[in-house]
C-alpha cells in the first residue's frame, strides 16, 4: 500500500471515528435535553394539581364554615309563627318510651300546640332497633296521653334518618292540604331540617328548638355544629 492510500484510508477512519463521537455526543445531549424537559412537565403537572387540590380544599373549608354560621344563626331563633303544622323530628325511644330528649321535643311541641300555632302535630321517625316501636308512634303516643286528640296528630313512621323523614313528612303534609310548618327539634339540628323540608316544596318552615338543647360545652358545641354542617354539605352533594 503507496503513502497517500494510508494517508487516505486513515483519514477516512478519524473521520468516521469523529463522526461517531459527534452523534453520541448529539445523542447524549438530545435524550439529556428530553429528560430535562420531561422532568420539568411532570413538576409543572404536580404544581398544577397540587394548585387545584389547594383550592378546592379551600372551597369546602370556606363552604363548611359558611354553613356553621348559617347552623349556629338558625339555632338562635324562635319563630313563633301560626302554621299548617308542628313538625317533631324524633329522637331515640326506649321500649314504647320516648328518650329524655324526644320528650322534651315533644313536651315543646305540646306547648306550642297549646299555644294554638298549629291544628296538627305530625311526629317523626321509624323503628330503631326495637321493631315493635317506632320513634313517630310513640311521639303521637306520648302526646296522646297529654291529652292531645288522637285527630290532631299524624305520626310517620318510616324515615330513618333525618332526610328520609323529611320526604315522607312532605308527603303527608301535601296529602293533608298542609303547606307550613313549625319544626321542633334540638337547636342545631333546625337549620337542616328548614333546607330539607323547603327542598321537598314545604313552605314556609318556621324553626322552634327544644329550650336548652345546646351543649354546654364550647368544645361540644364546636363539635355539635361541624356535625350538622357536614351533614348539611353530604346531602347537598348527594352523598347521603
């Protein structure tokens, strides 16, 4: 082999060789720049949902407290008011006997009967774990024995939760030509059944809570409230 073919077969060589490192190089600096690029899309998306999870929890903290307000607002009032009907919301019953508290529901009920704001008592809530006894019937039945006549009281039966009362309530209101009402239950409870009942087309509802049914703690009633408007919020998502 002549001096200039070497010469010639091994520039050719240097050149491929330069070649090779010139593309892996370019390789090299091209999956560097994806990475790079790929790693700052994947901490903009994190920011982004990080962001949006930021506010909505925001939203529902906001929304929470807005509703406590509105809870603790309700509780305060006492609007005596003649209506179509006294609405009890039941409490616990204890073989045929209303709980401490359903009877103090009632007991104000009684009263404001009395007082002539309502013709009509309808008595809330279905059976608990005794099936012989429901919460309505034995509300009807303590206010019977008051010496409220059997024809000025309707008692439902089969709600099971305060929701489901409240639908069945507006189906006998509407059946019986009522359209007011007074609703008597503890005092931060009131504000949810007022939105149920005005939900389901029952207006307007006027709100009695039992007297001293506060708890009389700050740190129980705090608790009280934030129950009430959690449960407010579920239903309004549709969650319960």
């Amino acid at each position: 082999m002549t001096d200039d073919a070497a010469n010639q077969l091994a520039g050719r060589s240097a050149d491929q060789s330069a070649n090779r490192s010139a593309n892996q190089s370019a390789n090299r600096s091209a999956n560097q720049s994806a990475n790079r690029s790929t790693r700052s899309a994947n901490r903009s998306s994190r920011m982004r949902f990080l962001r949006l999870a930021a506010l909505v929890a925001a939203a529902a903290v906001a929304w929470l407290v807005i509703t406590a307000v509105r809870v603790i607002h309700t509780a305060a009032r006492e609007e005596m008011h003649a209506a179509d009907a006294i609405v009890v919301f039941g409490a616990a019953q204890y073989s045929g006997h209303p709980s401490p508290v359903y009877r103090a529901r009632l007991d104000h009920a009684y009263t404001l009967y009395q007082r002539g704001l309502a013709p009509v008592i309808i008595t809330t809530g279905g059976a608990g774990g005794d099936p012989k006894f429901s919460e309505g019937g034995v509300g009807r039945t303590h206010l019977m024995e008051r010496g409220i006549p059997e024809r000025n009281l309707i008692a439902e039966t089969q709600g099971h939760d305060t929701a489901e009362s409240a639908v069945r309530v507006a189906v006998i209101m509407r059946a019986n030509g009522l359209h007011s009402c007074v609703a008597v239950s503890d005092a931060y409870h009131v504000f949810r059944i007022r939105e149920l009942l005005e939900h389901e087309g029952i207006g307007p509802v006027y709100v009695a809570p039992r007297p001293d049914s506060k708890p009389h703690g700050q740190g129980q009633r705090l608790i009280a409230v934030l129950r009430e408007a959690a449960s407010y919020l579920s239903w309004r998502l549709g969650v319960t």
